[in-house]
C-alpha cells in the first residue's frame, strides 16, 4: 500500500449466505448475486443515488458477458448511475485486492469512498467448445444461402468437435489442481490428517456459535430463502470427518485432504464500504476499523515451493514494513482453502531453517495464539466462492476490532497461481 495522505476506513460489509455449489443460487450466477449484495450494503449505508468513487468488483468463474461484471452490478444498486466501476481478479484474493485497489485509491485522496467486493459461481460455470467447431459455426453464420450454409456445417464434420471444455481445476504450468499441490505441502510439512480434521471441525463449531449468538446477523442478508451458510454443519463431528476418504491424492495410501478438511465448492458474493474519515463524518457513518497495510507475493511452484506458501512470504515481507512482529495481533484471519495449508503456514513461521532460508529472517517469527485464529470460523465451514472471501474476512475483522474497541487484526489469503494476499487492518 502506498503512503497514505488520508486513513482508510471499513465502514462495513455486507454478504449473502454462502452456498454450495447447485444448490440455492445453481440459476443466479455472478450478476445476480452481486446486485443483491452491492445493494444490500446501499441499503445498509443509506446510499441510496449516492455517487461514490469507485466501485471494484471481481469473480474468478465468470462468463464473457460479465466483463463488466463492477459496472453492471453497480447500475442496479441503487447508486447513483455515475458511479464508475472496474472489474477485476486474482483468483481467491480477488476481493482482498479490490479493497486494497479502493483503499489505496482513497489513501491518495482520489476518491473519498467506495466498495470493494465480488462473487463467484461454481454452478453457473462458463462451458465453450474447441475452436473447430468455433470456427464451423462462424463459417455457417457467414454463409448466405441454405445450401452453403448446410456445407459450411456438415464439411468434414466429426463428433469429437462437439465435446464441451468445461473451466480447468488444475495448474497449467503443473497439471496439478490446488489439492494436489496441498498434499505435497502437507507431506512436506509433516502435517497430520487428524490435525486436520480437527482445524476443520473447530472451524465449523466456532462458525455455528458466532451464529448462535447473533455476531453475523448485520453481515448475512437473506436470499433465496437461505438465511444461513448452507455448508455449515454444526452437527458434525471428528469420528464423522475421520471417516471420509481422500479426495485427492486417492491411491497412494498417504492422502491426507478429504472432502471435509477442504473447502467445498460454493456460490457467493460480498462487498465492503470504505471511505476517508471526512466522507464518513459527513453522513454520520462510523468507521469499524482502518486497512493499514497490504501486502503481495508470490512463490516459484512450478520449481519446488508449495503453490500455496506466498501468504507466509507476504505476511514476513508486510510485518518487516510495519514494525511489526507476528504476536502483534488480537485476531488472526487466515483463509481456510484446505486445513492443512492454514498448518503449512503457521509451521513455516515457527521453522528456523524456512525462516533463515526463505524469509530472510535471523529467528523464527514465532507461533499465534491459536484461540485468536479464525474465531469466528472460516471458510471450511461458512464456504468460499473464490473471489468472495477477501471481503468476508474484511468485513468480519472489522467488525470484531469494531466489537473490541481496539486491536489489530491480520488477513492472509492463499491463491491460485503461487500467490498471497495479505492485509492489516487496526482501530
């Protein structure tokens, strides 16, 4: 993050409930569910024809007619019609990073406020074919009478031009999705199933107790008659998680990720207000927290490095700019893509040698006060559509400093890709 000129403050958020995928919101896709929640949180702020700086939304699933994915949403909000508005994306960090893009926007004094957010489907999934039947069908729209256009389709036609692509799972410099990747992490790190399941079923009973006593009730708005994350499960336990199979690395005997210690796939959207300390002021709005610091990085997986270990790069490099040591934080909000990359990551800051080596550092950062991790849950047990979490997490953090009354709190998300987003935000 740039030197500020103006404090950036989170104002506060807004979500619908997270879904599993083909379940709720199978029929919404993007758009849908990100005007219902940009104009929840209009309604939430009283934004009603307020024209605001800038409104950056993103989605890592999306079709091509959501290229204007911020824009769209934004001219069904309820803002005023003159809110410009961008789209963007970095896998699991999307939302993360379109709060930094507005935060750093507003830390320069170019903007006074606006939201950052997004969305993501994995129900509404873009399906396309090769580019042989691509180009068939462009030749037929191009032929003029009825028999050319029988020609342009039926020349040397075959019926594998007609298997669908469905959107990739895996690295393409790999071959390997996410979960795979992970298992290596995990055997790496030495990183137990039972450990696992164990952060899992944490992360499921902590979610249903924040529930339980109301802590979401002003961040989830209804919709399609879910009131609730419909992933969460407040019945399960670790005989029943001990109990699933591997669901990636199926064959050797040593697989440790299962359906219940990784994120299921989900539907969902969020998005969060931001503003300088004078726009708030001017409308009696209350700032829950300030974004202090962000921070990206990235790992070299392609030649070794665990895909998911940036946010242990990114949380060194950011704590290094702001004086800060590791044990500096009253809250803790590391994204639960799968248990055992939340334990790689608290492993290697308390390793000497990746400490030295990697990071750069004389002594290990040290280890955090487990009770401060992720008290609300994460997304284990309340899901994550991919370019969502970031603005979740913003939002929940800023409304546990907020319930506080001070502290600091520290974000770390993994990515697709090798990457980490990481962020800080105090009160």
């Amino acid at each position: 993050m740039v030197s500020s000129k103006l404090r950036v403050g989170v104002i506060g958020g807004t979500r619908i409930p997270f879904c599993r995928n083909n379940t709720a919101y199978a029929d919404v896709g993007n758009l849908g569910m990100s005007i219902k929640t940009l104009g929840s949180l209009v309604e939430k702020f009283g934004l009603h024809g307020v024209e605001l700086g800038e409104v950056a939304l993103g989605a890592v699933i999306k079709h091509s007619s959501d290229w204007n994915l911020a824009r769209e949403a934004t001219l069904s909000s309820g803002l005023a019609p003159t809110t410009p508005g961008i789209t963007m994306a970095r896998a699991c960090g999307t939302s993360l990073d379109t709060i930094v893009h507005i935060a750093n926007k507003i830390a320069l004094g170019q903007i006074q406020a606006g939201v950052g957010g997004g969305s993501d489907t994995t129900s509404d999934v873009p399906i396309v074919y090769g580019r042989k039947l691509q180009q068939r069908l462009l030749s037929l729209v191009r032929a003029k009478s009825p028999l050319d256009k029988i020609k342009s389709g039926l020349r040397g036609f075959r019926f594998g031009e007609l298997k669908p692509h469905f959107p990739g799972v895996a690295e393409p410099r790999t071959g390997k999705s996410m979960g795979d990747h992970c298992e290596l992490m995990a055997r790496e790190w030495n990183i137990r199933r039972e450990d696992q399941d164990k952060l899992a079923w944490e992360s499921h009973q902590k979610a249903a107790a924040a529930y339980q006593r109301g802590f979401f009730k002003d961040l989830v708005v209804p919709f399609r008659g879910v009131e609730r994350d419909n992933i969460l499960r407040a019945d399960t336990s670790l005989e029943k998680l001990g109990t699933l199979k591997p669901a990636f690395d199926k064959h050797s005997g040593k697989g440790t990720l299962t359906a219940g210690n990784s994120t299921a796939l989900t539907d969902g959207a969020s998005a969060v207000l931001l503003a300088s300390d004078e726009w708030a002021a001017a409308r009696g709005l209350k700032v829950q927290a300030y974004l202090t610091h962000a921070k990206v990085a990235a790992v070299d997986f392609v030649h070794g490095e665990g895909l998911l270990m940036a946010p242990a790069v990114a949380v060194s490099q950011m704590l290094q700019e702001a004086n800060l040591t590791l044990q500096d934080f009253d809250f803790y909000e590391i994204h639960e893509a799968f248990a055992a990359q939340v334990l790689c990551t608290l492993r290697a800051w308390e390793n000497a040698d990746y400490c030295r080596n990697r990071l750069g550092r004389a002594e290990p950062m040290g280890s955090i006060d487990p009770a401060k991790m992720n008290v609300n849950g994460s997304s284990l047990a309340l899901g994550h559509p991919f370019a969502a979490t970031g603005a979740r997490i913003v939002a929940t953090l800023a409304k546990l400093l907020e319930e506080k009354g001070s502290g600091r709190g520290l974000i770390s998300i993994c990515t697709a890709g090798g990457m980490g987003v990481t962020a800080i935000l105090e009160r």
